[in-house]
C-alpha cells in the first residue's frame, strides 16, 4: 500500500523540511512494478523509504510514493537485507514493499 503520495520529487522534499537537510540511503534504482520502475531511498531525518516512479514514455511517472512504514537505520538494515540480489528482477517491487510492511514503526 502507497498511503502518501506527492506529484513531483521538489513537492515531497518541499512538505517536509527535514528531508532538505536530510542525508539519504539509496535502496535501489530499479525496482520493477505493473508497468513501471522505481527508484527507492530512506531518508534519515524522517525515517521514510520512497520510491520515486521513473517517467515513461508519454510523460507518465516522476511521481513519489512515501511508505507507510518508519525505520531507525538498524531496522533498515534488518529489513532490506539483500535488496541488491532483489532489485531490477521482474516484480521486485512487491519484495520491497512486503519489506515495509513487516518492519516496526519507530516511535512517534
């Protein structure tokens, strides 16, 4: 599930000011979907993973998705173990996402 959503990348980092200063983990820059690919990072500031959806042909895409799911850096680690033997297969986006899903939310 993709409960957030924002049109451009400037108006997901501009929702947020923390994700301006924010150093951010790169997850992967292929991960394949229904039709679309996706890059994925983690931003340390907010404890978010996204996935930004490359654009396709015809202009579609360029759209970021924010998951439902916050991580402290030792929960990313535990939860996107592997990831690199994962991503760029056929339906890799379905891996990370049930990866989001399994996770503890950091505490508000």
């Amino acid at each position: 599930m993709l409960p957030t959503s924002y049109s451009s990348l400037s108006r997901f980092y501009a929702d947020d000011e923390r994700r301006h200063r924010s150093p951010e983990i790169d997850l992967g820059l292929r991960w394949r979907g229904a039709g679309a690919t996706y890059r994925a990072a983690w931003v340390r500031e907010t404890g978010e993973v996204y996935l930004f959806e490359h654009v396709r042909p015809g202009g579609a895409g360029g759209t970021v998705h924010v998951l439902g799911r916050r991580f402290d850096a030792a929960g990313l680690l535990a939860a996107f173990r592997g990831w690199h033997d994962v991503c760029g297969e056929p339906d890799s986006l379905g891996w990370l996402l049930e990866r989001c899903t399994y996770s503890t939310p950091l505490a508000a």
